[in-house]
C-alpha cells in the first residue's frame, strides 16, 4: 500500500476500537481483582472464626483429656479394690471412663478438621492475593497501554502524514528542479547566448565598418562592442552567482552575507536588513558555509516574498561547536499549524537542517512577524 492511499482516518477508527477493547479488558481484569479482594476479606473473617472455634476446642480437648485420665485412675482404684465397689458404682465409673475417651476422640477429630480447614484458608487466600497482585499488575499494565495508544501511537497519523508531506515534497523538488533548468535555459538562451551570437554579429560588422567607413567609425564600433561584452560577461557572472556565489570559496560566509543581504536591500529599495555577525574571519568546512548561506538565503526570501517584510535582522554566531542563525522579520506572520502551499521552502529548510544534524525552529503568530532559528553543530577540525 502506498502512503497517499493510507487513510489517517482509518488508522484513527481501528485505534479507537483498540482503545475500547483494552479498556474493557482493563474494567474485567479490575472487576476480577475486586471479587477477589472480596472473597480475601470473607475467607479471612472464617479464617479467624476457625481460628477461635480451634482455640475453644483445644481448650475442651485439654480438660478432657485431664477428666479421662482422672477416669482411668479411677478405674485402676476400682480394679485394686474390686470388692469394696458395687456393681452399680462399677458400670457407672466405666460408662463415665467411656464417655469421656468418646468425647475426647471427637474433639481430637474436631481439632484435625479444623486444622484442615485452617490451611485450606490459608491456600485459598494465599491464592486470592496472588490474583490480587496480578490484576493490580496487569490493570497498571493495560493503563500504560492505553496511555500510549491513546499518545504515542496516536503520533502514527502525523508521521504518515509527515511522510506523505516528504513525499509531496520529494515531487516538489523535482519540479523545482525542472522550473529551474528551464529558467536557468531561459536566461542562457535570452541572455548570454543572445549577447554571443550578437558579439559575433558585431565582430563582422567592425570588420566591414573598418572597411567601408575607416578607422574612426571602427574604433566607436569598438567601444559599443566591449559594453556589450562587458554586459554579456556581468549575466554570466549573475547567473553562476544565483547557482553557487564564488565568494562563499574566496571570502568565506560572513562577508558574501554581508555582500548577498547588501544587494537585496539595493534592490527592494522599501526593506530595511541589519547583519550583525558575532565572530569575524571564521571559516567553515565549504558545505556548513553553503548550506548556512543557503538557510539564509531561503529565510529572507520567504520574509520578502510571504510575510512582506519592512524590517529584517539576520544574525550570525559562529562558536567552535555550533553555528546559530537568527533570521527575524516584522511581517504579517502565519499560523505554524496550517501548512500552506509555500511551506515546501520550510520543509526543505528542515531537510537540510536535519542532514546537518542540527536544530530548526521557527517561532511566529499571524500578525506578529517570524523568527527562524537554526543551529548547527560543527565538525572539530582534524
């Protein structure tokens, strides 16, 4: 599937039903917690009722267990002294002896089942925390899922749709490129190339002037053919200036800015730009000075061309680690969260920034001017 045809949309509705799944999971998993929070409170309210019946128990089992041992001594004496005994008082002391031992015996067997019953209590609750602890586990769980597909995942939509901006993006370099070999094959064949074939018109028509009309007429032909040169050779130089301005390779970036933003104040005539560099006669690797004029370059075209600008302050720090640039203009200003047509230059901005491994921000509101700042890291020298 190719991103333009993924549908954010979409994307939102099967993140919705995502967030709805979990967060019933998460309301069962809580109920069950609860229930068995429930049923811990119950089992350990019988657990103590166990517990005091046992206690009550080995009590009683204690004072039989001392009343059949007095029934034994006392069936020993009649046995000693047999004869001094009735039959009656006899069957009585064995019946009584009896009694007792039976009531013993059940309360032993009472005691076991209790004892019994007390570690199934206590499994049965051991377990029920256990379940406890798992359902406050996975409840905790489930809410750092639902937090981050309620969040994070939720930046899906935007980095598709960052992505199809690159991809629009991609299409609109391409095009510019093409809009612009046509202008620069415009300007060749309307410019230089015109003059050239001119220059070579006028080479004959010296030679056929100095022929026809002698020295004088020649020598003035002359004059107007070194201006013609002389123009042919100032739209080649603009031409290779607009393409790569040679001063960046002679002079460095700081004085072909102060040069570049000098005449574009010349030529608009009605803005104001201030330069204020904050290092002289520091050189950078060739492409950080490229790249930095071309930031510049693109920064204050967008202050003249969209946000018609009266004033524009560029500003320039160059450090052993990075290099800042502070382009600030008063125009109309936008709103950052509405991508306009025109903000492909912005996006390509941000492309070369992050190719650079540096920062690009660009702080404005419609009506209050726009501030670009961009920082780049700079290599150490070697």
């Amino acid at each position: 599937m190719r991103i333009k045809d993924f549908d954010t949309k979409t994307l939102d509705t099967i993140l919705n039903r995502m967030v709805e799944s979990v967060g019933r999971s998460k309301k069962e998993i809580y109920r069950i917690g609860e229930q068995s929070r429930s049923d811990h409170e119950r089992l350990k309210s019988e657990l103590s009722e166990v517990e005091d019946l046992t206690a009550r128990i080995i009590g009683e089992g204690e004072r039989l267990e001392k009343q059949v041992r007095n029934a034994r001594d006392e069936l020993s004496e009649i046995s000693m002294h047999f004869k001094d005994y009735s039959e009656e008082e006899v069957h009585k002391a064995y019946e009584r002896a009896h009694q007792l031992q039976m009531e013993l015996t059940l309360n032993r067997q009472l005691e076991r089942q209790l004892g019994e019953r007390k570690k199934d209590l206590i499994r049965r609750m051991h377990g029920l925390l256990e379940t406890i602890d798992r359902a406050e586990h996975l409840v905790s769980q489930i809410s750092v899922v639902m937090n981050y597909l309620m969040s994070d995942l939720r930046e899906m939509g935007e980095i598709i749709e960052d992505a199809k901006l690159k991809q629009e993006f991609g299409i609109k370099i391409i095009e510019a490129q093409e809009e612009e070999r046509k202008r620069l094959s415009r300007e060749i064949h309307d410019g230089p190339a015109q003059m050239l074939a001119n220059v070579m018109m006028r080479s004959d028509l010296i030679e056929r002037v100095y022929r026809e009309e002698g020295q004088g007429a020649a020598f003035a032909e002359i004059k107007s053919f070194k201006q013609m040169v002389r123009t042919s050779l100032y739209e080649v130089r603009r031409i290779i200036y607009d393409l790569r301005p040679m001063a960046l390779d002679d002079l460095g970036l700081i004085p072909t800015l102060k040069k570049y933003l000098q005449t574009i104040e010349d030529y608009y005539k009605t803005v104001n730009i201030s330069f204020q560099p904050l290092k002289e006669e520091v050189r950078l690797p060739a492409n950080y000075e490229v790249a930095l004029f071309r930031l510049v370059q693109e920064s204050v075209q967008n202050a003249l061309k969209h946000a018609e600008a009266d004033e524009i302050q560029v500003k320039l720090e160059i450090t052993d680690a990075a290099a800042t640039v502070l382009v600030k203009d008063d125009g109309k200003g936008f709103d950052p969260k509405i991508r306009k047509y025109n903000s492909f230059g912005i996006m390509g901005m941000k492309e070369r920034v992050d190719l650079l491994g540096g920062r690009f921000a660009i702080s404005t509101k419609p009506g209050q001017g726009a501030a670009v700042i961009i920082q780049i890291p700079i290599p150490p020298e070697k």
